[in-house]
C-alpha cells in the first residue's frame, strides 16, 4: 500500500535502485552520493527508508537489523524539513507509513558517519531511526519531514 500523500507529495511504485524523475533528494552518502526516500511494506506496516543507485531497493531500519526490500514506493515532490530531537514530531509532519498495529511513522533524517541519511520516526521509535551498515541506528538530533 502507499503511504498517504498528506503533506504536498505523491508515492510512486519503484524498485530495485531505480530514481524516478521528481524525486526527492533527503540526504547523501559520505562519498556525496544522494539518497531519496522510499517506503516499502515490511512486517505487516509500511517503512520510509532511504534509497539510490546501486542499490537493490528500499532500505529500512527494523527490529535492529537493515533491511532491502526491493519493491516499494517512492518519494515524489518537496517538503520542508524541520529539526527535531529527543522524539519530537512537529505538528505538520507527514505520514509516511505505519507499524504493523497501526501507529504512524514519518520521514526523518539525520547526520551518521559523515553523511545525512532519510529514515523513519514514530511513536515507537524514541527518535530518527535509520539503516546503516547491516544494522538499524538510532539518532538524535534529525529534521522531520513536513508540509
């Protein structure tokens, strides 16, 4: 399912690494490489995670591991981020997908490992949740994706 488009943007369905035109830039590798956000089914909800050439799909953070996940939905559009910490989801944030009993998740993105990677804040979370190196990390400061 796509996640809803409640905050000016729309979800394509892509897979494996390919970048549809309009989509949205949320961050890079430490090389400079740029990441876009996705969003793809997992465990009975939908993940925003972070996607881009070379690539073999979406890749979230879930139950501490990294995980790809081939088809999926993309981001498509422009949003303003605004800096979050501890938790924190800013009234306009917008809803990218949820956890398997319903609770919302957003886009986020933080800085790691000399880069800024999009990945996924809720309720559940307790900050900006991200995949990196085969595990899921949590990170705080991010900014929230929104409107």
């Amino acid at each position: 399912p796509k996640p809803p488009a409640d905050i000016g943007v729309e979800w394509l369905a892509s897979s494996g690494d390919r970048i549809l035109p309009g989509a949205l830039p949320a961050g890079r590798e430490a090389n400079g490489a740029k990441l876009f956000v996705c969003a793809a089914p997992f465990a009975n909800g939908t993940h925003p995670g972070k996607v881009r050439a070379g690539f073999d799909g979406c890749h979230i953070g879930y139950g501490g591991q990294a995980h790809s996940v081939t088809f999926y939905t993309l981001l498509i559009g422009k949003g303003r981020w605004v800096p979050g910490q501890n938790g924190q989801i800013p009234p306009r944030g917008g809803r990218a997908g949820q956890e398997a009993d319903g609770r919302p998740l957003y886009v986020c993105r933080a800085q790691f490992q000399g880069g800024v990677h999009p990945g996924k804040i809720g309720p559940s979370t307790g900050s900006c949740n991200i995949s990196y190196g085969g595990r899921e990390i949590t990170l705080t400061p991010y900014d929230v994706l929104t409107d």
